[in-house]
C-alpha cells in the first residue's frame, strides 16, 4: 500500500513538471538574451571564458578574409563546438597572395563545396602542439588530406607557409600562418 503511494505521488509529481514545462511532447523555446533560439553555438556571447578558434578569428583584424570565409561555407557554428581544434588560419595577407579573382570565386554560393574543401584543408581534429611537432610530420585535415610539417632552425611551417604566431583557444589552439594551404588535386 506504501508503494502504491510513493508511486502516485511520484506520478502526479511528474505529471505537474511536465505541465508547468509545457506538455511532454512539446518543444520549450529556450531563448538567451540576444541569442536567437535557432542559432548554434557560435551565438552564444561570453565575455568572460577564454575565446573559441572562431571567436579568436572574429576578433582579428588580420583575419577578416578568413571569417568572411567560414561564414559563406557555414562552417562557424561547426568550429565553435568543444573540438578540439587545430586551426592554421591564414592573415589577410595571405588570401592576398592567391591569384587575382581566387577568393571573389570562392565565395560565390556556387563555389560553397570547393571553399568548404580548402578551409578543412586549415583544420585537424586534435591539438597539435608546436613543441610536440616534428619535420616531415603529416597530418591528416578534416578534409581528409594531409598536411606536412616542417621544423628548421627553430621555425615551423606546414606545406611551406610559416606559421607566424600561436593563439591558444578554449576549443583548440589557432596557428596564424602567411599563406593559404590549398589541397591536392583529387584525380
């Protein structure tokens, strides 16, 4: 007799939770203060914690092309996820090296697979630390080529670009480099 009251208890309990949340198979509407309620995890503002590999582009004056990128390939939300991430995020300077027209062509909604295939081309699941890399390393991009390290006097490089500053990020850690890395040709 006990149980059977515990039991009822315990349903009606649930029961008044789930009518003050909005019905059982109703979606609630979660909203942050300027958030909107469809948008990823790249909405979410925080001032506060250390910033995510996207949140360490869009606060880069040298990296304007690089997130101009990412946004028309959809990518945002996807790097600003837990990760981790090793990006190698190439300055203004280096989207300025690529033939005259390449990035205009790029950006184009037609070109979305093609930019999509060289920024995966800038990023490999894991954090690669800079110590930790070694010459002749390869590794494997999240577009499923591989990229080379290289180590000489001191210097780093992946597929001969430099890589001209660090950025640690809460997601990973950002490789600032002075060229676009462009993928092998698939034959």
């Amino acid at each position: 007799m006990k149980t059977k009251r515990i039991n009822l208890a315990l349903s009606i309990g649930i029961a008044m939770l789930l009518f003050a949340c909005g019905g059982g198979n109703q979606q609630a509407e979660t909203t942050v203060q300027g958030v909107p309620a469809d948008g990823g995890q790249s909405t979410v503002q925080d001032d506060v914690s250390q910033k995510d590999v996207v949140h360490v582009a869009l606060g880069s004056a040298d990296h304007t092309t690089l997130v101009t990128a990412l946004k028309a390939a959809s990518l945002v939300d996807v790097l600003s996820n837990a990760g981790p991430f090793t990006v190698f995020a190439p300055t203004n300077a280096a989207f300025d090296k690529l033939p005259a027209g390449t990035v205009e062509s790029l950006l184009k909604p037609e070109s979305k697979e093609a930019l999509s295939n060289v920024l995966e081309y800038h990023v490999s699941v894991g954090v690669y630390k800079l110590e930790n890399l070694q010459d002749g390393q390869k590794i494997n991009q999240v577009n499923l080529d591989n990229v080379v390290i290289g180590v000489k006097d001191g210097k780093y490089t992946i597929n001969g670009a430099n890589i001209v500053a660090t950025v640690p990020a809460s997601n990973g850690v950002v490789y600032v480099i002075d060229a676009v890395l462009l993928p092998p040709d698939k034959k």
